[in-house]
C-alpha cells in the first residue's frame, strides 16, 4: 500500500536534510572537507584503481537538486544544510589530452540483497565532449573492473540522455533528452532476485521528491542479461574512457544505499499494529506511520511472510507475529520492523456474539450444560479438548424454546470446552471433568 507521506502545500516548509533523514546511509560523499584544486585521492580513503595520466578535481562549486530553490529537497550536505553553493564537487574534466585519464574506487559494506541505491548529482560542464555513442562513466560493483550496474551519458544538440547497463550486458537508454547545463538528479538501482538472470537495474533521472520511490524507472536494463554474482562494495568514477565519449561533468552528494528514504525525503518508518483473536483466526490491522509503501506479516508459524492481514492458524498457540515496514512497492527494502505475541485457542473457544444463555452448572462434581433459549433453535453441541478435537457430540437439532440440560458420557479427568454451534450465534463454556 503506498502511503502519502506529505502534503503539497508543506513542501517548501519541510524541505528535508540528510541530518533528518532516518538513518546514516551506507555511503556518502559530498566532498565538503577536500581542497579545492587536488586530486580525488587527497582524502576520504579514494584511491586510482585504473590506471592513467589524467586526474579527477575537487572544485569549488556545490550542486544539489532542485537547483532553482534555496531548499532543495536532495541535500546530503551535513555542513550547510538546505543551502546551495558553499561547499565542494568533483570535476570531470575531459579537456586532457591523451585518452588515459584513470579511475578511482571507494569501498563500502558489501550489499547482496534486496536493493542499493547510489544517487547523486550530475551537472554538465561548460565543454560538451560526450558524443552520440556515449560510455559510461560511474559504476557500482566490486571493483573497476567488476561492475554490477553502470549510469551511461551521451550529447547532441546541447541535450543529453542518459543510460543505464545491468553488468557486461547491452546499453539501454533513456527516451527523453535533458538539458547538459541544468542540475539533475541521478539514481541507479540495482535489485537482487532469487534465480538466474532475473536482477533488474533501473536508472531514475529527477524523480519527484520528496516522495515515495517511482512505480516506473525513467530507463531499465535488460533484465536478462548476466546477473551479477559478488556482492556490491565498491563505487567506480571512471575517467579512461574515450576522449570523445568522455563527459565534462560536475559531480557531487554521491549517496549508496539499502532503502530509498535517503533519497526521497521520506519520514521515517514507525511499524507498529494491533491483533484480535477469534478462535483461530487473528486479525492484524496495520497502524504503521511514515514513508513506507508496502508490508508483510510474518505470523509466526513457519509460513510464508504476507500482507494479508487476516490469518487462521493450525493449532491453538502463541506465536510470535512480526510487521515489517518497506520503503518500496514491492517489499524488498525494508523500513521498521515492530513484534507482539497473539495468542489463538481451538476453534469456538472465544465467545463471539449469541442469542441463548448457557452456563455449567456442578451435580456430583460432574458438568452439566443448562441452555436458555426464548426461541426454538437449532443447534449443534459438542465436547472438545484442549487441542481443539471433538470428543463428543452431545446434540445436535432442533431445540424448542425453554431450558435444556446436557451432559457428556466422558469419564476421562481434564478441563474441556462444552462448544454450542447454532443459528443463532455460537458459545464456549469451560468445563472441568473430575475423578
């Protein structure tokens, strides 16, 4: 269920900082604290692992998304919050000459589930070098030359579309151009699945935020290629491409990681809900607030986790029963997790609504079952057991209006439940057989 998280009305009031954001994503650079001028290696444990003569420029300028407000809604910089240009970026500049311009890594913990998300900012550069073919030219993956999803860019005609490559698989691109010198907001995904060939890469150009992550990527890979096997750790800017393909490009507010609420602005995830029990049946009503767009029950039996919240167990018990909060449509990252007990009795055991009385009454220490009804009434009543089993059937017609009295032919010592099943409505009586 995708949930609204903000009005439109609030959007300029409640512009949101990583500082309030729900939790320190996996990965970020802004490249507040480099100096200005020097090499990408100079700090923040970046290193060149590919080899070439050309460097990557920490400059002055500081980008954020949207570039028209003064409170942009993607800014991960922790120093001057919802503020634009006063803090650092990386420069891409392909005015080099030569074609070996290097690489460079940063490391991260290894993700091999669900999804990871790595946004950040793209401006282009005031030298359109990025041809018709265009390459890519920043990777997610285990190391520069192991990449799990790749951000492509190509120019013409002072427009630009971007792309997107699931592992050594083919180049998908965007239908839509986008101005080269306006700021944008990129994030690539990638999506691990049980199976063979089935991880989806998705590429997202200037989703709408704050907000929930988009139902439709702006381009997708091709899903059938090759999945990636490693686990993910290793973010790759990659300079040593093509002159011609190379981009002039401000990048800046690089971001990786498991869930999209960073991304999106979104409020943090409270899971939370209550339970009512009849029988065996519970229902679980979901009371979860914030950015979440999809939940799953796990019910604590050993079945498979659902967003049903209406459930009938096996065997009268108490379970562990667990809501579980996501960031996305289709429940793969998850937000909050909150756990209560429930307990469920044998079938017919909690009263539900009637129209008789019935109550035990004790002749000799043995139960006997009196039955008040103003009404005729048909009737089914039985003798069960702990475990929810019938031991007996005591009666089962039509009764007419008046008082009834029944007992059980059981000998056997033990707490039982006398269970009168009718049209009228249903009833559970606790009843003590002594020695």
């Amino acid at each position: 269920m995708i949930k609204k998280f903000l009005l439109n009305t609030l959007l300029l009031m409640v512009a949101i900082s990583f500082a309030q954001a729900q939790h320190a994503p996996v990965f970020l650079e802004n490249f507040s604290t480099a100096t200005v001028a020097t090499n990408l290696t100079s700090f923040n444990s970046w290193s060149q692992c590919s080899t070439g003569t050309g460097q990557l420029l920490i400059d002055g300028g500081n980008y954020e998304f949207p570039s028209t407000t003064i409170n942009p809604t993607y800014d991960p910089d922790p120093i001057t919050p919802n503020f634009q240009n006063s803090a650092n970026c990386l420069y891409f500049d392909s005015t080099y000459a030569g074609t070996a311009f290097g690489g460079y890594c940063n490391t991260f913990t290894p993700m091999s589930h669900g999804r990871v998300y790595m946004a950040f900012i793209y401006q282009g550069g005031p030298d359109h070098r990025v041809n018709t073919a265009g390459d890519y030219f920043i990777t997610m993956g285990a190391g520069a030359s192991s990449n799990a999803a790749r951000v492509l860019v190509r120019y013409s005609n002072n427009l630009v579309q971007f792309g997107t490559r699931k592992g050594t698989g083919t180049d998908t691109w965007s239908t839509n151009n986008y101005y080269d010198d306006s700021t944008h907001l990129l994030v690539l995904v990638y999506e691990f699945n049980p199976g063979t060939n089935d991880d989806k890469v998705m590429l997202y150009v200037d989703p709408k935020i704050p907000g929930p992550e988009p139902m439709t990527p702006t381009v997708m890979g091709v899903t059938a290629d090759p999945d990636f096997t490693s686990p993910i750790s290793n973010i790759f800017i990659r300079l040593n491409m093509s002159v011609a393909n190379a981009p002039c490009a401000y990048i800046d507010n690089i971001m990786i990681d498991s869930s999209w609420a960073n991304v999106g602005g979104m409020p943090p995830c409270n899971a939370s809900f209550t339970a009512t029990t009849s029988a065996l049946t519970a229902t679980f009503t979901n009371t979860s607030t914030g950015g979440f767009q999809s939940i799953l029950f796990d019910y604590g039996d050993g079945s498979a986790p659902s967003s049903n919240g209406t459930y009938t167990y096996a065997a009268a018990g108490t379970y562990n029963v667990c809501l579980t909060t996501f960031t996305d449509p289709g429940a793969n990252n998850p937000c909050d997790t909150i756990c209560h007990s429930v307990t469920v009795t044998s079938s017919g055991i909690n009263d539900v609504h009637h129209n008789f009385n019935a109550s035990i009454v004790y002749t000799n220490s043995k139960p006997t079952l009196v039955l008040q009804t103003a009404n005729n009434l048909s009737a089914k009543i039985t003798l069960v057991n702990m475990l929810g089993q019938t031991i007996e059937t005591i009666y089962s017609g039509n009764l007419t209006a008046g008082e009834h009295k029944y007992e059980s032919t059981t000998t056997m010592p033990g707490m039982y439940f006398y269970q009168i099943t009718s049209d009228k409505g249903t009833k559970t009586l606790k009843a003590f057989i002594k020695d």
